[in-house]
C-alpha cells in the first residue's frame, strides 16, 4: 500500500499554463480522503506554494526549497540552510558570468536588480521581490538557496569551471534550462523523503514520488515507486521505475493516483 504520494510542482502537477486541472484536483483530494499523504515537493518557498495546498486540501506536510525545509502545516518541522561565507563566495563567484542572481533568507525573495528573468520567476512563483541595492550587503544570516538565471550555455559553464571549495560545500543542480540553484550539502528532494518518512515512521517503500526534471531525480530513486511524467527530461525518464502516459498537460498525476493508489489493490 503506498501512504504518502511525493509530487514535484511545475512541469508535473501544474499545467504549461501553472494552474493544476480539475481532474488532477479530484484525484487527489480522493487520495487524501482514502488515506494517503499527499506532499508537494518543491523548489518553491512555502509563500508560493499555500495557495497550491488550499486548492488541493492539502493541510499536513509540504517540502520547499528542493528538500531544504519541510513544513507541517505553516510551521517548519525541518531546515537546513547555507552558510553565509558560502553564499558570499557563491555570489562573487557568479558575478563574473555576468547572470542573474536570487537568493531566499527569511522566507523572502532578494535580488539586487530585476530583469525580464527575475520577472518570470516571480510572476510564475506568483511572489514579490526584495530589491536591494548590493545583494552581499542584505545577507545578515544563513540563507535557504541561491538561486542563479541566465541562458542554459552560460549555466552549463558556470557549473563546469565552479570553485572545488563551493562544489564540495553545497548541493547544485538544474531545475529549468535556465534555472540553476545551491542548495545546503547533501540536501535535495530525495533527502527530504527519507527524512519525512522517518519522522512519520513510514517505509519507503510505502511512497510514490512524481517528477519531471534533474532536481526530482533523487526524489525518484529515493521512493518506493519513482514515477516521471512524460514530459520529463530523458535522465528523469531513465532512472523512473514508471512512465506517465499522460504529460503535465493530460493529468499525469491523475493518472498515478487512479493507477497505484486508488485502483489495483493499491487503496492507501
């Protein structure tokens, strides 16, 4: 019986409009009503992803910032956080590529200029930002993750010639073409996994999680059942246990609610 049900946000619950559709809505509350968790688990801060859990009825567990804090409720159950030296080193670091950069420190957004990028991310993430005028000068504490937004070729670069001490010291990964982000070490989607079912004392082998890009992938193979939907990249798609046959645009997460959990001698 699978009791908790892991499921990325954009690209994978959310439509290419960001909405969540009507058939996936019913899915889930049926899911929740016959017993099964269902967690949102995404890059997002618990700011952007509250109005997600109220349209699903969502009211015990979330994971934000790619596994780095899981709620319960509007509470925070667990954290980890970066350095600020590191963030520091992270910042001058990425300046040199001349790229966008973001940063959460205490459940806000901070930026120290906006471009047509930085738009696109808030409005999508449906958040406003914290303009200042020197990004290093407003990190007064550990902060949640950086950030970074620039075209997929100048990431790619940024990532291959990036300082051992940073590489070693946090968690890096792509979660859009033009999305690259830091995360605290060893923290990502598939540590928040562990970390949840043990808190709830749970098997893994009890969940299922859904995703579609590079930073689902420990969420993947973390679970008990890792599932990509469709649409997902190819290295999502290869280390899946389960291929949607639907996309993010044809209800996948439907589709592995009515197929593992409420169907099939699956029943939570």
């Amino acid at each position: 019986m699978y009791k908790i049900l892991f499921t990325d946000l954009d690209d994978t619950l959310l439509n290419d409009s960001g909405s969540i559709s009507k058939n996936n809505i019913a899915a889930v509350q049926k899911a929740i009503k016959a017993g099964c968790n269902v967690v949102i688990c995404s890059g997002r801060s618990n700011m952007s992803l509250e109005k997600f859990n109220n349209a699903l009825g969502i009211k015990d567990y979330t994971i934000g910032y790619n596994g780095g804090i899981i709620y319960k409720g509007d509470k925070v159950l667990i954290c980890h956080y970066l350095e600020k030296q590191l963030v520091l080193d992270i910042i001058d670091y990425c300046r040199s590529y001349n790229v966008d950069i973001q940063l959460y420190q205490h459940d806000a957004l901070w930026l120290d200029k906006e471009t047509e990028l930085t738009k696109a991310y808030c409005k999508r993430s449906v958040l406003t930002p914290n303009v200042v005028n020197d990004l290093k000068l407003h990190i007064t504490d550990k902060v949640n993750k950086v950030i970074i937004l620039a075209k997929h070729e100048i990431l790619k670069k940024l990532e291959a010639n990036m300082p051992k001490h940073i590489s070693e010291n946090c968690c890096t990964f792509f979660s859009h073409d033009h999305l690259f982000e830091f995360n605290p070490p060893n923290v990502t989607k598939g540590t928040a996994v562990t970390e949840l079912t043990e808190h709830l004392g749970i098997p893994v082998s009890q969940t299922i999680a859904v995703g579609d890009n590079e930073n689902d992938i420990p969420m993947i193979q973390a679970a008990g059942l890792g599932v990509a939907v469709k649409n997902a990249i190819q290295p999502a798609l290869d280390c899946a246990d389960y291929i949607t046959q639907g996309t993010n645009n044809e209800d996948a997460v439907a589709e592995i609610i009515n197929e593992f959990i409420l169907t099939g001698g699956q029943q939570c």
